[in-house]
C-alpha cells in the first residue's frame, strides 16, 4: 500500500510539476511576445513622428511668416514697403483669406489606439507625452484654426461686398506693390476692416504659441521612447 501510495504520489508530482513548468513556458513566451511587441509599437511610434519634420518645419515657416505679416499689415505705423518687404511666403492677401491647417501623420498612433495594443505602453512619461502630442495641443491646434478660419471667411466676405474690384485683383501677389499700397489705403479709411484684421490676429498668435508647445511635447515623447529602447 505504501509502495502504491509513493509510486502515485511521485506520479501525481510529476504530473503537477509538468504542468507548473508548461505555464510557467508560456508565460515566459508570453512576456517574450508583448515585449517585442511593445517594442514594435514604439518604433513604429517614432517612424510617424520623425517622419513629419519636413512637414513641421514647413508649416512653422508658414506660421511664423503669415504672423509676422499679419502684424505688419495691420499695423498703423507700417510703411508700404514694411509691408512689402513681409509679404507672407505664400503671397499678400494669405494670412488675411486662408488659414493654414494644421494635420500632422496620426494613423499609426490611431491604428494602436482602436486596437488595444496602445495599452502594452507601460511608462507613464510616454503616455503623458502621447495624450498632449497627439490629442490635447493638436486639437487646440485645430480649434484655434477653426475660430481663424470663421474671421477669414468673414473678412473676404467684407472685401468681396465692399471692395469687389480689389478683391477681383491679384491680391495674392508676390511682387506687385500697388496692390498692396491699395489694400493699405482702404484699411486706413475703413476701421472695420481694421478690426476684422485685429481680429484675426489673435488666434494666429495663439495658435503660434500652442504650436511651440507641440513641437516641446513631440521632442519629449521622441526622447523618452528612443530612451525606453535602450533599457
């Protein structure tokens, strides 16, 4: 009886220690799998975000550059050639008429959110940096957009009713400096036109400012996700 009892007793042990060492396999490739799946995420993550730097660069440029000539125009003390020499890159009447969009590579980030798998991200740093890059500053970017692009449709609309043979010009040109000095006269002889300008001014502003703070939070998020790769 003893014998019987020893020989299922070693039996039933073996049996248990087999499949503790089976789920304890698995869990190890388990964990092996989410790692490299993690890691896979994460490079995927910073493929999208280098890969918008042109863009980014272009559209700080543009930013800065219809800003700047938006101050200019709308100042009372700029000189025709002040406003000559500041002509946004992409022609005169552009910062008053056309808001630029702001819409930076996001269907990888997307993609992981729907799926789940953004949830294998363990650092709290990088959640943090991917909620303000991705969602918080590049939805006030848009909202901000939004409110500019409002004053501009009105602001066209003003011209084309008030000013049809102005608006039927070049008024997007580069290097005709009578069509400026023209707009200029009848901003200085119109005051709510001049108000519209201040107007728009201020979201631009804002929106420049909340774009500093993008870009600051995609640096932060590509740092610590190329950080995270090396431990």
């Amino acid at each position: 009886m003893k014998r019987l009892i020893v020989k299922y007793s070693i039996e039933f042990f073996v049996i248990v220690f087999s499949i503790s060492i089976s789920f304890f396999i698995d869990n190890l490739r388990e964990d092996y799998e989410r790692d490299e799946l993690r890691k896979i995420i994460k490079l995927s993550l910073l493929d999208e975000l280098k890969a918008s730097n042109e863009y980014l660069d272009w559209r700080k440029k543009a930013f800065d550059s219809d800003l700047n000539a938006m101050k200019v125009i709308s100042s009372d003390s700029s000189s025709i050639d002040d406003i000559f020499s500041n002509i946004s890159v992409a022609g005169f009447s552009n910062p008053l008429l056309t808001p630029r969009t702001f819409n930076p590579p996001s269907s990888v980030y997307n993609s992981l959110v729907n799926d789940g798998t953004i949830n294998l991200i363990k650092s709290r740093k990088i959640k943090l940096f991917l909620e303000s890059t991705y969602v918080s500053y590049t939805k006030y970017m848009q909202d901000w957009i939004s409110a500019e692009s409002d004053i501009s449709a009105s602001i066209e609309k003003y011209i084309m009713d008030n000013y049809p043979k102005y608006y039927l010009k070049d008024i997007y040109t580069r290097t005709d400096k009578n069509i400026v000095k023209e707009f200029k006269n009848i901003m200085d002889s119109d005051i709510k036109l001049k108000a519209y300008l201040k107007s728009k001014s201020d979201p631009m502003r804002v929106k420049t400012e909340v774009f500093e703070l993008y870009l600051k939070s995609r640096d932060s998020l590509i740092y610590y996700l190329e950080s995270s790769m090396q431990n």
